[in-house]
C-alpha cells in the first residue's frame, strides 16, 4: 500500500531540524526500498524549510503511522503536524526514475484537498514534467479525498494548474527539491 506523508514544520523549529539532520536521514535510510519519493518543501523564501514529504509503499496503515510518527523530527517536535494518507502512484515509477534528474528547474509539491466528485484520477495529458502524482484516498481506499503531485513547473501558478482548481476545497504548492544525503 501506498502511502504519502507531509510534516509541516513548527515555527522556529529550523535549529533542531539542523541538529537531526543525520538521525532523519538515518531513520530514512531503513525505508529506502520503500521509498517512492522523498524531500522538503521551503517556505515563501526558497529557502527556509516548511516541512518534509515522504511517499512510501508500506505493508499496511499500522506501518505507515509508524513510519510517520517514529521519525526522529516529529519525535523531537520538528513538526507542527502530519498529514498521513493512502495515496496511489499513478505514474508507476519513483522520483529516481524521473527522466529530468534530480536538478534543474522549479520543483514543487502540490497537494489538492477534495471536496465533492473525485477529480484529476487519470494522468495530466502532459506528463514530462510530473515527478510523482495520485489520489489522496481515506485509510481503507475507498474514498477519494484529494490529489497529490511532485513536479517540475516554470513557476508555482503553472504548477497549481496541473489540477482542476474548481474541484478542490484547496490547493496547496510549496516549493520542493529531491530528498536524501547529498551524492
């Protein structure tokens, strides 16, 4: 089962996150496998951090709030809260297979809260530039709560744009980079 996570940071919280930097990508390192996509999201500067996403294909949901809930920097009080839902990975494949590399370009986190009539189930007709993408589903699957996206875009309104703005509560895009250890 597929699952997507964002930790939304505390504020003021950027000294501790940068004392656990090793202890979270440790803790991350034991889900490798597992991991579809990974990385932080940066607040209205591009540079403070304001949060950090994890796609991940866990056994169940008893897994997932694991993995979500033992993380060393909401442990520690890194985060604010967590959104913690079943996702699907429509696009089969993870941020390393993604043809345009890890750099280059605005990378960005978009996440669409649902409201009504699912919406943006099939892929977006232009899909060089998407990263990761899927529903946002409840804990059994069965109901589909919003969509998710990874992608490269010229800028944040471009990247909004890969959803169905009427069909949403909400939209959200926060800038975002590829996760893990530096190479």
């Amino acid at each position: 089962m597929e699952f997507l996570t964002y930790h939304r940071d505390r504020p003021g919280s950027l000294p501790l996150r940068d004392e656990l930097l090793e202890a979270h990508w440790s803790y991350m390192d034991r889900f490798a496998k597992e991991l579809i996509a990974r990385g932080p999201t940066f607040g209205p500067d591009g540079e403070t951090p304001s949060g950090s996403v994890h796609i991940v294909d866990l056994p169940d949901l008893a897994a997932a709030r694991a993995f979500a809930f033992e993380e060393p920097n909401y442990q520690a009080g890194v985060y604010r809260d967590v959104m913690l839902r079943r996702w699907r990975n429509t696009l089969g494949r993870t941020m390393w297979d993604f043809p345009g590399g890890r750099t280059g370009g605005a990378r960005y986190l978009v996440i669409g809260l649902g409201t009504g009539e699912p919406a943006d189930l099939g892929l977006p007709a232009d899909q060089d530039e998407l990263i990761a993408y899927g529903p946002l589903l409840s804990d059994d699957g069965t109901a589909w709560l919003g969509t998710a996206a990874l992608l490269r875009a010229p800028d944040a309104e471009a990247a909004r744009a890969i959803l169905t703005e009427d069909r949403y509560a909400d939209i959200e895009v926060h800038d975002w980079q590829f996760g893990g250890r530096p190479s």
